[in-house]
C-alpha cells in the first residue's frame, strides 16, 4: 500500500476513534432510536434514550449506576407501537455527574421533571433495581396522574421479613477496588453474558464514579424504611407488575394476595437482568400485560 494511503488510513482510525470517545457509548443505537437530553430545574443536563410513535409513553427506569442503553431490547421491541422512553439518572449513562445532598429527593423529582419534558399525557412506568424504590418514591411523592401501570422488576418492595443487618464497608474502596468490583459486577447481573458493545456501555456507565467510590454508594443510600416502599406500592391503584428472579418468590406472593390489580412472573432461569437474558419471553410478558391495561382502563373510564 503506497505511503499516502497509509497515513489517510491513520488518519481516517484516529477520526473514528475520536468519535466513539466524544458520544461516550460504544454500541450505536439503531436507527429506531435516538439519544436526547433536558435540564432539570436545578440545571443539571440528563439524557435519555428514546423512539417509536403512539398514545402511551413506556418510561424506563434504570438500576444502580446503569445506562439507559440496558433497556435496549425493550426500546427496539416497543418502540412500534409505543413511545419509549429510557432515562440516564444523575452521574449514569452520558448524564451530568451531581455530587450535591438531597440526592434520593432529587432523583425522584428528576423523573417527575423527565416526564413533565416530553409532555406524557398516559404512561407506564418502568422500574428496575434500584429504579423500584425510586419509582415508587417519585409515586409517594407526585402521585398517579397520568400512570396507566407500572412494572417493578427484580427488587424488594418492603414485603416479608426484612434481610439480616450486615456492615458495608463498600464506599471505602479505593479506585482500583472499585473498577474491579464494577467489571464483575457488570457481567454478574446477567445469566449469559451480552456481547461486548453491550457489556463495554454498562462498564463505562458504572465507572464514571470510580475516583469518587463513595459517591457511587450514596446513590444507594435512601432515607426511608422499607414500609415506605410496601405503602407505595398498595397505594397504586393501577395495574402493577411485579416482574422478579427466584429470590422475591416470597415478596410476590405476599403482594399478589394484597394487592387488586398485582400480577407476578418468575424468571426462574435468569440473571438480575432478567430482561436482557430473557429479552423475548420478557418482551412478550410484557405486551400482554400492557394490552391487558389499556383494557382495565377503558373499563374503568365506560
């Protein structure tokens, strides 16, 4: 190959590179969706993941330091018939970094102001992991106007005998600790592992905090007790499905006995990612619960 064309292939690489760095995302969202952001009231700049056309927005949620991209199979199922929405939270995804107090207040007031930004007038709202307590904490907090269902997937929801007490001395991680804790438990969450674009986009999300390990962990912290969380969930009267892995087997039949319009799947053969590993059953779950709920609701309207 002559010499000239050696260094505009050079050049060409370093261009692409630089590209992938500056979008901060190593898998490319396909042409269904698209990355866009909003400024809270407290100017901190959050994006989001988002795509397709119709009457009901479905809002994401996203666990503990994950990326909006996680609900990708659901984004690109969806997003036919739905409008489809994925929120990266403070300090996850390409969101702005907030190292402020009031954090777990603030966070549920973000996804207030996320749905208030695109101006949803039926939605269902989607919590996974720690994004069950926030979205029943936005729930406790702003109430159920325009809710049409919500879905808690994969967390407890203050039912059952509390766990046992231990001591966490996690926020005292140095930084290499903690990347290596983030690389484990990037592929940990997940029965088979993803590809690698898609575990390289949760690893970046989860290491933006890794100088500030302690920040990382006061996302974690929140400042209520359990019952909180379980007074949450009865107070919803809509359609409410509580999606899990075996170990909140005894939270799901608590919760099914209590609650009017609960209903439960156990993904027996899943990871804490149960919509990842078990993307196509979960997928059409989900679709039937959601036909489900827009019937309750033209019922209850008749």
């Amino acid at each position: 190959m002559k010499l000239w064309s050696l260094r505009r292939l050079a050049g060409l690489s370093f261009f692409l590179l630089f590209m992938c760095q500056q979008s901060g995302s190593a898998a490319p969202l396909s042409d269904k969706l698209t990355e866009k952001s909003f400024v809270t009231s407290d100017r901190v700049r959050l994006t989001y993941v988002t795509g397709g056309s119709g009457d009901i927005d479905l809002v994401f949620i996203p666990g503990w330091l994950m990326p909006a991209q996680i609900f990708q199979p659901q984004l690109e199922y969806f997003s036919k018939n739905y409008r489809v929405h994925s929120l990266n939270p403070r300090s996850q995804g390409t969101s702005d970094i907030y190292r402020g107090p009031r954090l777990a207040e603030l966070r549920a007031r973000d996804i207030r102001e996320f749905i208030a930004h695109l101006k949803s007038k039926r939605f269902v709202l989607l919590g996974w992991s720690l994004g069950v307590m926030e979205s029943l904490d936005y729930l406790t907090r702003y109430g159920q106007g325009g809710l049409m269902a919500l879905v808690l997937i994969d967390n407890s929801i203050g039912e059952g005998d509390p766990p046992k007490a231990r001591r966490n001395a996690r926020a005292k991680m140095p930084e290499a600790q903690f990347t290596k804790y983030i690389k484990e438990f990037a592929r940990a969450i997940f029965k088979s592992t993803p590809d690698a674009d898609f575990i390289e986009v949760v690893e970046k999300s989860g290491l933006r905090l890794a100088k500030n390990p302690s920040d990382a962990f006061d996302v974690l912290t929140k400042p209520y007790d359990r019952q909180y969380y379980r007074d949450a969930v009865y107070a919803t009267n809509r359609p409410v499905w509580y999606a899990i892995t075996p170990r909140y087997i005894e939270q799901s039949q608590l919760f099914l006995n209590k609650h009017p319009m609960g209903q439960t799947k156990i993904y027996s053969e899943a990871g804490h990612a149960l919509f990842v590993d078990e993307a196509d059953e979960f997928n059409r779950d989900l679709e039937v619960f959601l036909l489900t709920s827009e019937e309750a609701e033209k019922i209850s309207e008749d």
